[in-house]
C-alpha cells in the first residue's frame, strides 16, 4: 500500500473522560455508520462519546467500494473535497461475466459521473480515516469525546433500557471505565456488542443466521493487466466453482487493485469450501485470469477474511432484515445487518442508518420508528438484491442472463438504471417487466 500518506498517521483524540461521566449520545464503533453517527449528532450540538476498538491508523477489511449514495453523506460531513484530493479509483462502470465466460460491461450514469457522483474505490484505512478525523474534530468541538484502544466489556441496562457501557481501555483486562447516556448506537460492525446486546441477550433473538451472513476474503495486488489508470470498472466474476459466490476485482488507483472472493457462509458449509484457497486457485488457474495476474504481486500481509451480515429479508421475522433497536439504543450499519446482499457494498448503506440513527437521537423518537423508517429506505432496494443474489447462485441462468446482456443494449441500460434508480430498482417487482426485457 502506499506510504507516507496522512492516513498512514495516528489521529489525537485527546484525553479519556472520567469515568460515570454522562453523555446524550454513546456511540460504539468508529467506521463510516458510527462516525456518520457522532458527526451528524454533533453538528446539532450533542454532547457524544464515540469509542473506538482500534487505534488509527487502522485497516478494515472490505471490498473497498464505495457507492454514490455514499458521496452525498460525504459532501454533507464535509470530508469529500478531502477525499477528492487524495488517491483513489473513479468507478465508471462494472464489469460482470458468467460462469462461460460471457462479459457485459453496465456503465453508470454520464450526468453522475462527469459530476464524480458515481462512485469511489479506495483503501477503508484511507476512508476511514478521513471520516474519523473529522467526527473527531467535530465531536470534540461539541463538548463530546473520542476513544481510541477501548473494548467494550458489558453494555448496560436497567429493565430492559440500556444506559450506558463499561469499557477496559487498551482491551477487555485494561483499566475499566463506565459512561452513561440516554442512547447508546451500536456501529461496531459483526461482533458489536450492542447489537448482542440488543439481539440476542435482551429480544433473545438470531444474532447470525448463516444464511444470511457472508464470508469474504481479500487481498491487495499490484500490477494485474486491466486494472490500470485511476478511473474505469469494478469487476464482478461469476466463476465457475467459485458459484454461489463471486470473485471481484476493484481498483484502487495508481496500479492496486482489491481482489477477493465472497460467499454465503451456509453454503459455505455445505460445499466445505475455504476462501483463499479458492482464490488462489481461480488467480493461478482460471483462463479469464492466469494472464492478467501472471506478472502481477500480492502485497505482502494484506490477506484478510471477515464476514459480511446481509440485509436480506428474514422469513417471519417481524424487525425486517433484523432487530435494530431496544428502548435505548439503536443499531446501524454491519451492526444493524445491511450489507446489500449481492453486491456486498455496506459502506453506503452505514452511512444512511448513521444518518437516521442520528436524526432519531435528536428527535428523541422511539426505537420501533427507526426500524419501520429504516427499512421502507432501505427494505425495496435490499429485498430486490436477495431476489439477484438467489437468481446468481444459478450458473444456467448467470451464463443466460450474461449472454443475452452482451448482446441487448436495452438490458444493458436497464442494469444501469437498476444500479442508478430506486424507481427502476422497483421494475423487478414486475414479472412482464423483466420477460419483455429479456425475452423480446
């Protein structure tokens, strides 16, 4: 990865609080969802804790991604003329193929890229740094503080409320330290203990149904043929005995590329499949990509797994795709189950329920609002994406769908407008939709 860059520096999130000090808003977890989160509700004034597991600089592992409904919440936190500045990929279209090698190429909007709306590709340590930074500038400027290094070790409440967490600082054994707020946000990603909390411990709820979980893999490479420049695609390959999964391979700039593999860990479990031997297989072995990787170098110690909770629908499940809320505290982002479940991409999706999160804390209102709220913004888009996933786990249907694609503009330009458009997203809703489309 590149060096001597500012995000390769550490970030002063001056002194630690007493301990029983109070607080209107505790925020666990410092990635896009929980630093949109403390932002947003510092920028209205509130006094936040924002606590942070990890010490900056930080890597997080992730496909990098990071889509257009991202960039107006960066824009708003006032980070994106920042983020502009510094190296990172312009996506300006994505590439998919299918298990017989068919390709089709789906460019995003003109008007939305030619007005750098479309969307970015860069290192989560560089994007999460620049948001970090900043909640921390405007958390501390708003009477609030920034922890950096602390684990939470019990997340409070008194009759089912939750009031406040103890933290050991440095880790679970370091020194211990309780705060107390009136609303707790659980931003911490898969293993948040706020969502245990509220999930499994308090409701009694499935915090992980395999089935809706996502193992990924990652690793970063230099020099792979295709990947150069600092704008173009993002690819999405439907690999034959990688399926059901995808391999992907997403430029960061300046000749990095983040090239990794995910799938559904309950058919994981099934097929007994481990994921970066998988991976090294397809770059050793497979036709589509021997070549392109055979004067290419994995950067040494970038090779990470972590797991991806999809926000796909949950039969009889009432709180649709999870519950993210108790009296108390709510939950947002991979805390909240809201990676799109075909994709993967959950930064924009954090950054939204960060957003609302905030904006329910302001307005005191009650934890079932932001669930109904939550998922009418999101549910549509989400339930449309578990509907693709499931069709992707057919290699006929991928290898058809691929085809006919290649050659129909038409449906090319429908996959843009899906990709662009929550008003065409809700054309899948429409069985004649899609068999005029692809049939005629």
């Amino acid at each position: 990865m590149a060096s001597g860059c500012f995000w390769d520096e550490p970030i002063e999130t001056g002194p630690i609080p007493a301990t029983d000090s109070n607080f209107d808003c505790i925020v666990v977890g410092g990635g896009p969802g929980g630093a949109a989160a403390a932002s947003y509700l510092a920028m209205e004034g509130k006094k936040v804790l924002l606590i942070e597991k990890g010490v900056w600089p930080r890597d997080k592992v992730c496909g990098d991604a990071v889509g257009g409904k991202s960039l107006g919440h960066v824009s708003a936190l006032g980070v994106k003329a920042k983020l502009e500045s510094t190296t990172h990929f312009r996506v300006t279209g994505i590439v998919f193929s299918s298990p017989n090698g068919s390709e089709v190429t789906v460019p995003l909007p003109e008007e939305d890229v030619e007005k750098m709306e479309a969307g970015y590709s860069l290192p989560r340590q560089q994007f999460d740094w620049l948001l970090f930074e900043r909640a921390t500038e405007l958390v501390v400027e708003n009477g609030g503080h920034v922890i950096q290094g602390a684990t939470v070790t019990e997340v409070h409440d008194v009759d089912g409320k939750i009031t406040g967490v103890e933290i050991g600082i440095g880790g679970k054994r370091g020194e211990k330290r309780t705060y107390t707020a009136p609303w707790t946000i659980g931003a911490g990603g898969y293993q948040c203990p706020v969502a245990r909390k509220v999930v499994k411990d308090l409701a009694g709820e499935e915090l992980v149904d395999r089935m809706h979980y996502c193992g990924g893999y990652r690793e970063y490479w230099s020099g792979v043929k295709g990947c150069e420049g600092n704008a173009g695609n993002i690819e999405i390959h439907f690999v034959d005995g990688v399926i059901p999964g995808y391999f992907w391979l997403f430029p960061l700039g300046e000749g990095r590329v983040n090239v990794g593999i995910g799938m559904v860990l309950g058919l994981m479990d099934k097929q007994k499949k481990k994921l970066k031997s998988l991976q090294a297989s397809v770059i050793a072995n497979h036709p589509s990509f021997k070549e392109r990787f055979a004067d290419a170098e994995m950067i040494e110690g970038t090779g990470k797994g972590w797991q991806l909770p999809f926000g796909s629908p949950r039969k009889g499940e009432k709180n649709q795709p999870r519950r993210a809320y108790s009296p108390g505290a709510l939950l947002v982002g991979d805390a909240a189950s809201l990676v799109d479940p075909f994709s993967g991409e959950g930064v924009g999706n954090a950054l939204v329920s960060g957003e609302m999160a905030a904006r329910h804390v302001i307005e005191n209102k009650g934890g079932q609002e932001y669930q109904t709220e939550l998922w009418e913004a999101l549910g549509p888009e989400l339930t449309n994406s578990f509907k693709m996933q499931k069709m992707s786990r057919r290699k006929w249907l991928l290898n058809w769908f691929v085809g006919k694609a290649s050659r129909k503009p038409v449906i090319q330009e429908m996959m843009t407008e899906m990709i662009a458009s929550k008003e065409a997203q809700e054309n899948l809703h429409s069985k004649w939709f899609l068999v005029k489309t692809l049939l005629f």
